[in-house]
C-alpha cells in the first residue's frame, strides 16, 4: 500500500526481510524460548546486524522493492512463493530435524 500512495511521488519504499539477526533481541529470544525454537534459532545462519543493513542499502541503491538478506533465506522465500505447499514442507522437515539434536 505504501509503495502504491507513495510511487507517483517519486517516493521509492523498500521492504527488508532478514532471517535471523544477532541482536539484543535474538539473544533474549534464544534466552527464553523452549528448547525446540532455540534450536529451530540456532540452526539456521544468524547474520550480523552490519550485514543486515547493508544488503538494505545495496537495495535501496538499486531502488528494488525488496531486500531479502542472506542467499539461504532469500532463496527459501523465493521457492515458498512459487510452491508453498514444497516450503511449508521444507520448513516443518527443518523444526523437526532440529527438534531431534
């Protein structure tokens, strides 16, 4: 919506979607959280915040609607598009591969 009010103006808007990120944030998370969501956490690459910020900054520079951080994640949101019944698939197999160490 906000790209859409805000196109006509010359006003590009740029969506960014991280995985996780190590943050004070993530460290209470992973702090807190039941042991099969910590390894859930932990299983996946975690990027810097630095990295995070600059894949946005690359985007912006480009003017590309979205910014998608990480080859790993950004081709995991791109499949789960395409077929999200084969990502929801892919995802469950992860948590309970997770769940078992």
């Amino acid at each position: 919506m906000l790209r859409a009010e805000l196109g006509p103006r010359g006003i590009d808007v740029t969506i960014v979607m991280p995985g996780s990120t190590r943050t004070p944030m993530l460290e209470e998370e992973l702090r807190t959280a039941p042991p099969p969501t910590r390894r859930i956490i932990e299983s996946t690459r975690i990027l810097s915040a630095d990295a995070v910020a600059a894949a946005l900054l690359r985007a912006v520079a480009r003017r590309r609607f979205e910014a998608i951080p990480g080859l790993d994640v950004s081709l995991s949101a791109r499949a789960y598009r395409i077929a999200p019944r084969i990502g929801r698939a892919i995802l469950d197999r992860e948590a309970r591969a997770a769940e078992r160490r």
